[in-house]
C-alpha cells in the first residue's frame, strides 16, 4: 500500500484497506468488506492487550500510533460495522458492540502511553514504573482492556524505553557489573547461602514471592550449583506463573521454573537458517547476517574486498573486511577487489542453508570466482553457529 487508504476489488468482493504501520508490526493493515458490513482488525483489534514489547525480541512499539489508528477505524468503519474479527480472536457481533471493543481498545493503548509519560514526568523511572503503572478502573472492568497476552508491567517498561531509554537516570546503574559478578558481593554480605536461603523460605510462606527472587537470584547467580537455591526460587517463579493474567509473564515464570529444576530441555535445536527463511530474505540481509555470524576476534588482522555478483536479479555488492568488521554496499563493484563471485542468488541459497558450497559450486561451473579464492576461505573460517540454547538461569545449562 502507498496510501492510508486504498479500496480495491478482487473477484468482485470490494475491499477496503487502511495501512497501520507501527502498529502491532511495522507492515500492518485492516481491512473493511462494505458488502457484507465487516471489518477485519488484522492483529490490530483483538481480544486483549498485545505486547508493546515482545518477550521474544522486537523493536519497541508505539502505543499512541496504536491508539490513533484504532481511532481512525472507529471513525471510518465502525458505523457501518457489524461483525469485526481479527487474527487471532473471536468475532464481535452488532454494531454497538463492536464500536464499544474499538472504544476500548483504542483508550487503554492510549492511556498506556499516556500515563506511563505522565508518571515519568514526576520522576517515576523504567525501574519502577511497572510497581506504578495501573490502568483506570473503567479500563480494568472491561475484558478487552485486560492483558492476557501483552502485560501492564513489561508493557508499561516498553513505553518508557520508548521515549527516555533503558536508563534511570541514577549512575548507579548507568554501567553496572554483571550480575554474576555482583552476586558473590552480595551474597557475602547477607551472611552466606543458609542464611538467605532460610529468608527466602520464609518470604515464600509469606506471599511476598518478588522479594523472595530478589534474594534467591543473587544466591543462583553466586552458586549455580546450589540445588536447594534453585528449588526454591523454582518454587517462587512457579507461585508468580500462576498468578499473571498474562500468558508471557505466566509462561516466563514456569518456564524458568522448569528449567531450575530440570536444566534446558534438550532435543533438537531450532534452525533459523530454513529454506522458506533464506529464501524470504533479501540478498542484503543475507549479507548483514554474514556480519553478525562472525566472530570479530577470529577476523583480526583480516583485510580484503569481494565483489558479488547474482545475475538472475540484476544485483551487486561489495563486500569489505576491514577492523574485524565486515560491511556490504548495494549496487557498487570495487575496481580493486581481491574477489569476484558471479552466482545465481537460488546458488546463494544453497551455500546459505548448507546443501553446498561455493568450492562445490565453483566445480559444478554454478559459481565463478575470479581473483584470490583465499579471501573466501578467510571470511568463511570467521562463521560462527548459534546455539540458541543458551544458558539464561544458572546452573541450567547440561554438560555431557
């Protein structure tokens, strides 16, 4: 779409697009069907608050622009609407109920975003506002107001990073020590690993199960071969779990429970480098991916230039090793390259996803390389795996 609104018609069904980037993603649409009075929300619209910030990783999204592209489809859709349904919820049925979802739904991303500012403009940091951040009891009646997949408290964090950053303000936390190395301190200081072990007990009997983590983590972080502290933090996270509304936060708790008591699951690991993935993604991004796969410290000293070429696309690149950093360029040659690759970007895909290489497709005449082929064998030799089961909690991780 190049417009906010755009109306089109496929095999006589009329539709009715309006674009809502930065929405719920950066590439977001809803759709109005006029001929049968329907409004689909994408994942705009549904039935709980979604993430601002995603447990998972993602950028941070912005609830006001959330908030005024909801706004924007009560006031040109919700008239008219008598269904609405979305991706990922159940249908809303009759018009008055539809615009009182969209009513919701638009004022508590907009208080989110507004409430969190105003408490932040009295002082209250990234560090305190999920202690502070309460929706308006009008907003918590309401079941399309709840945060069964988002959360007020991590959501209301994402908001403040938004706009003023991870840090607080406070230099104490402006470049602190690593947890790990700050635990022994503190557990030194408390007196050793009985003494807030019996503490932690005791606040776990109590309910009071954050002040609990806040000892019991330094413990872990200190001794993570401490079953007894994993345990009973498990034991901690696992009464947390079950008390959120919301299934991020519950799933994070028992998860972490989990794997305090029973390491990392093991089996097969998950692959991000599939063909639907490679494939999906753009020769630059490929190229991107190829500098984050190196290991820096294995390219020191490296310095060379590839020139690629992919004739099935029309694209070129140049490709510089130099500071153990790796850059590309689209659409540039270097007369001085010390490489040339000239291959199909399907030819790509294969290297990329490991069915071949570029030695066995040089062979096969599939790929050319001109120039000096060592630079090829240098930049491959800085490629790194992840694993992505690495280890989060102490003490988690099995060795074999």
């Amino acid at each position: 779409m190049s417009k906010d609104i755009e109306e089109i018609t496929i095999d006589g069904v009329k539709m009715v697009f309006q674009n809502t980037p930065g929405t719920e993603a950066p590439a977001e649409m809803n759709t109005y069907f006029p001929q049968f009075n329907a409004f689909w929300a994408a994942e705009n619209v549904t039935g709980t608050v979604h993430n601002i910030y995603t447990l998972r990783g993602a950028l941070v999204r912005d609830a006001l622009l959330w908030s005024k592209n909801i706004n924007n489809a009560l006031y040109l859709f919700g008239d008219n609407t008598e269904v609405m349904f979305s991706s990922h919820s159940w249908p809303r049925w009759g018009n008055e109920r539809v615009k009182e979802v969209l009513r919701t739904q638009r004022d508590i991303y907009a208080n989110l975003n507004n409430d969190v500012l105003h408490h932040a403009n009295k002082g209250v940091t990234i560090n305190e506002i999920h202690n502070v951040y309460k929706p308006p009891q009008s907003l918590q009646s309401n079941w399309a107001a709840h945060s069964y997949h988002g959360s007020e408290e991590h959501n209301s964090r994402a908001v403040l990073n938004r706009y003023l950053g991870y840090w607080d303000a406070n230099p104490a936390t402006l470049m602190p020590l690593s947890p790990r190395d700050s635990a022994p301190l503190y557990v030194e200081m408390m007196g050793g690993s009985k003494k807030i072990l019996a503490k932690g007990r005791e606040l776990n009997q109590q309910g009071k199960y954050l002040e609990a983590v806040e000892i019991l983590n330094k413990l872990t972080l200190a001794e993570p071969k401490n079953t007894a502290a994993k345990d009973l933090l498990a034991d901690v996270y696992e009464q947390l779990g079950y008390q959120k509304e919301s299934v991020a936060l519950r799933n994070s708790f028992l998860a972490s429970a989990y794997e305090l008591r029973h390491g990392i699951p093991e089996g097969a690991s998950p692959k991000a480098g599939s063909p639907d993935m490679v494939r999906a993604m753009s020769t630059e991004l490929m190229l991107d991916y190829l500098g984050i796969a190196m290991n820096s410290t294995k390219a020191a000293g490296m310095k060379f230039k590839i020139n690629l070429i992919t004739p099935d696309n029309g694209e070129k690149f140049v490709l510089e090793m130099s500071n153990s950093t790796l850059t590309n360029i689209k659409g540039y040659t270097a007369k001085d390259a010390d490489l040339t690759v000239t291959a199909n970007r399907a030819d790509l895909e294969m290297i990329m996803t490991g069915q071949s290489t570029f030695e066995k497709l040089a062979q096969s005449g599939k790929v050319k390389l001109d120039g000096n082929k060592a630079v090829l064998g240098q930049l491959m030799s800085t490629q790194e795996k992840f694993d992505p089961r690495f280890e989060i909690l102490p003490g988690t991780k099995k060795t074999h």
